[in-house]
C-alpha cells in the first residue's frame, strides 16, 4: 500500500539526476505546451516523448503500470464521453432523439483526451524520479519558508506510518470481536470511533515526541541555518532548460506569429 | 514438504499448525513452513530476534492473518473457515502497542466492549468485566479515561480488555515492555494463576528469565522457521541455537556455564537452582 503513496523509484538516470527545479519548471512548461497545441498529430507525438521520459525513468513495471492504468481510464472516459454532449457540426454519425453523434465531435473527444494523457502522465515522471526530499528542497530554493517545507516533508514521511498504524489498530479491534463493516449506519461509524481515537491520540503522541526531539536537535536555535546537501544547477542542467523553454517557445512562435495550425 | 508429524493426541490439541507458510503482500515471506501443536493448558514461550516472525505467527492463530499455503486448526477447524470475532472468543490476544486499542472514556467500559462485541447477555458481561478488573488489579481505576493512565496501567487495561472476553486461549505480544520490575512480577503471578485455572497461554517475548521462571514450553524462532522447540531447560542449554537466533539464555543459566569446572550442573535455569545446588553440595562436602 505504502508503496503507492510514494511513487519515487531509486535509480541513477538523468531525469534522476536533474535539479529537482528544473525538473518542476520542465513538468509546469511541457503542461503548457499541451495546452498550446491543438492538432491531434502533434499531441499525439507529445504524449509519446513524454511516455518515452516515463520509459526512460525506470520506474518498476507494477507502478508503471498503476500510473498508466488511471492515465487511460481517464482517456477512455472522455473519449466515450465527450461525443454524448457536443453535439456540434457535420457530418451526423448516429442519432437517437435529441443524441446525434457527429464526427467533429469524435476528433475533439479524441483530442482532448490526448491532451488530459499528456497533462496526467508528465506529472509522474517528476514523481517517479524525484524523491519528496529533494521535492521539498527544491519548494524551500523556491522561496517556500523552511519550516513549512519541513512541515510537508514530515507530514509526507509520516503518512505510510500513520496508514500502518490504523491497519494495525484495526487487527487490534478485530481481535477483540469487532466487525467493522457490521451494522447498520450508526453502528458501523461507532465501528471507525474504535480505530479513529487510537489512531489520533497515536498521532498527537507521535507528534509530541517529534516536536521534542527537533527541538533537542537545536531545531531553529538560529535563523540562518546550513543544509547537508546544497542543489545546485550543473551544466546539464542548463542544457535541459533550454531544451524544455525551447519547445514551449518554437510552437508559440509557430502558432501566434507565423498562425501555423499546430 | 515434509508432513508435520506430533505426539500430541488430536483431543488434546488447542491449536495446530501444519505446514503453515505466509508471506506479505510485499513479498516478504515471513513464516516458512511452521509446524506447531500446542495443547489445551499449556503455557508456551515463542522466543525469536526482531523480525524472525513471532508476531506473524501469533496472528495467524486468530484468524488475523491468513495461510498463503498451509493451515492452522483452532480446535479442530481451520481458521479459514471462521470470522476473527468467531475466533476472539477462543483466542484472545493482547497486542504489543495498548494505545492501538484503548478508545472509551473509562476504564470500565473499556473493558466491557469486548464481551459484548460477542453478544454475551448483560448480566454475563458485567460479570467477566468485573473479573478481568480485579484480576488486572484495576478495580480503583475502573472509572478513569484509560488513555490518561501510565503506560503500565494502560498495558494492564489492555490485557483486561482481552481476558474479560474469556478465551480458552490468551496470546501476550511482548506484554512486560514498559512495566517495572514489580509490575512484571505482578503480571507474571497473574498469568500463572490463569495457567493454573486452565487458560492456554501463549507469551511472546525477548525476555528469557520470564521464560526461564514461568513457561512450560519453549518455541525459538529465527527467519520464519521454528530452529528449537523443548522444555525451558532444554532450550537453555543449547547456548549456540540461541546465539544464532539473536536470544541470550538467563544470566544464572550462562554463571553456570562460566563455573563448569566447579561442577555446577549446566542445565541450572533459575538463581533458586543455583542456591539449592550450592548449598546441597556444600552439605555434602561437611
């Protein structure tokens, strides 16, 4: 389950080795790009170098899989769905009463759907390949405050725990004869009382002794304070900019000044 | 795969496990191929490093977790065939962690919201209640928010909450972490009087004088496989099992070893045995 939550898969590619920055600037320009191109060809070939990044990022197979799962559930969706209410332009495929399925309609379903594939998909290179630690430090460079960066990473380092700590509070209940789905409604919710006290009053210990244990680590004694690993941004790095801004800034050109129909 | 074979005749067995193997969702195979008879009464010691599957083990006599291959018979029928809450009526267990299951607002009611999740009448749960309060030596704290109690009184809560359920079997996971000497020794004499009474018990520990002083049979576990199975005395004196399984025996037990040349007996496990030994050979050299 935990594994899910976190989709970071160790490995030493250069998407892994990427300043986390360049990688969130590179994720927020490819979106935009989605949003600029409007010719389904093109958004197709879009949608394949992104999934060839995927590729590239080596995620393992089974979460690879559990991205690309939702990725065209979601595809599929709006490809069935988006015909069923623009009804707009010649020629009629197929009509049943007020429904009429025209072709236009199909190709702008189509269309869309390529572009909510690419918009879903990118996100998960960034995830696959950056781990919430460096995610955080590159949000505090960003000009996010230390200590709510180290509030998110915390918070994102202790969800699996607290997800195990009610799985194990649950077996705990179980044993004691509760049935946690029996019941009817106000019987089944007194049922999540009996694992939500104990896993909130877990939390708040859990809390409790974080907060001291900061603080006995001199957790903000000064203002100024030094990190253990520095990013920084080598050349690659520039280089990998250039090419992102590059392929925003080319079809830009191409649409608006020269209204090429990309 | 080897069957499992046993002495136990099938009557007297509470649970039996043949051939039980398990492993995580994760892939993480945590029990390898268990063989494991315990008999009504017993009161049994599973012993093991961190990690070397005693906890997986215990949950799966309650229906907790399930065989991936394999399978454990409570009382006669496997545990696939019934509900856990079917199961908690027989075995009870008690976890390591008594702030994953303390959630009323008394002691008290507490207490009670086992045995009535097993739909004993009124009467009845007031009953087991109350004997699980006085036997956990509870009964001055019986009106107070259980979460607000020191973590022995909240351990001891906990194993009420457990026993007032009355199952013929009682699993304790490493029931004495956080408990003063004298709140151990406490707990110990109450375990053994249940013993006495007829309760299976089944305790899971690192602490090897416990085991030494109280069990009856000992089960060592290292990496998902069961390496020892005897009498503490026997268990004891296997020094190098032990080492491999991450487990020291007694102090008294390993003095005993160090003045072999004195003709100390090497099977000594407890300082009574030490004393009664010295002395005798001290009368026998007057």
């Amino acid at each position: 389950m935990t594994g899910f939550i976190d989709l970071y898969t160790e490995a030493d590619t250069f998407i892994h080795r990427m300043d986390p920055r360049v990688k969130i600037v590179a994720v927020i320009l490819l979106s935009l790009v989605a949003f600029l191109l409007t010719n389904l060809a093109y958004l197709s070939i879009l949608l394949g170098l992104i999934m060839l990044l995927v590729y590239l990022s080596r995620a393992t197979f089974s979460r690879t899989m559990f991205a690309l799962k939702f990725v065209l559930r979601l595809m599929a969706l709006i490809i069935v769905l988006w015909p069923l209410f623009d009804r707009s332009g010649t020629p009629v495929l197929a009509s049943l009463g007020p429904l009429k399925i025209t072709e236009p309609a199909i190709w702008r379903g189509l269309t869309s759907a390529v572009r909510v594939g690419c918009l879903a998909t990118v996100w998960y290179i960034l995830m696959f390949t950056t781990s919430q630690r460096d995610l955080v430090r590159a949000l505090v460079k960003f000009g996010l405050r230390f200590d709510y960066g180290l509030t998110l990473a915390i918070s994102l380092r202790f969800f699996p725990t607290f997800l195990s700590t009610i799985e194990s509070i649950t077996d705990a209940q179980r044993a004691r004869g509760m049935e946690i789905e029996k019941g009817n409604l106000l019987k089944r919710s007194r049922n999540y009382v009996t694992v939500l006290v104990p896993a909130i009053v877990s939390a708040l210990r859990t809390a409790d002794t974080l907060s001291l244990a900061l603080q006995s680590r001199a957790y903000g004694a000064r203002p100024d304070r030094t990190y253990l690993r520095e990013i920084k941004m080598r050349p690659s790095d520039y280089v990998a900019l250039s090419v992102i801004i590059a392929s925003l800034v080319l079809p830009a050109i191409a649409r608006f000044v020269f209204s090429a129909d990309i | 795969m080897i069957p499992c074979t046993s002495a136990i005749p099938s009557q007297d067995k509470v649970i039996s496990i043949k051939n039980l193997k398990f492993t995580y969702e994760g892939g993480v195979r945590a029990l390898l191929d268990i063989c494991l008879d315990i008999k009504y009464g017993d009161y049994l010691a599973i012993v093991g490093g961190n990690g070397s599957g005693k906890t997986t083990l215990a949950k799966t006599l309650n229906g907790l977790l399930r065989p991936s291959s394999g399978a454990v018979f409570v009382k006669g029928r496997p545990t696939t065939e019934r509900r856990v809450s079917e199961l908690a009526r027989v075995v009870g267990y008690a976890f390591q962690n008594p702030d994953h299951q303390l959630f009323c607002s008394s002691v008290e009611e507490e207490v009670r919201f086992g045995p009535s999740n097993l739909g004993y009448s009124e009467e009845d749960v007031r009953q087991k209640a109350e004997q699980a309060i006085v036997g956990m030596n509870l009964s001055h704290l019986r009106g107070k928010p259980p979460l607000s109690l020191r973590l022995g009184e909240r351990r001891r809560v906990s194993m009420a909450s457990v026993m007032a359920m009355d199952p013929e079997v009682l699993i304790l996971d490493e029931p004495t972490t956080g408990l003063d000497a004298e709140e151990v020794s406490e707990l110990m004499r109450r375990l053994r009087r249940l013993n006495e009474e007829g309760k299976t018990i089944i305790l899971i520990t690192h602490d090897m004088r416990l085991v030494a002083e109280h069990a009856k049979r000992v089960v060592v576990m290292a990496q998902g496989r069961i390496v020892l199975d005897s009498d503490p005395r026997g268990a004891f004196t296997d020094i190098e099992v032990l080492r491999r399984s991450s487990l020291e025996p007694p102090a008294v037990t390993l003095l005993s070893h160090r003045l072999s040349k004195f003709e100390i007996p090497q099977d000594i496990i407890s300082p009574e045995e030490l004393v009664l030994h010295l002395l005798r050979s001290e009368g026998e050299s007057k």
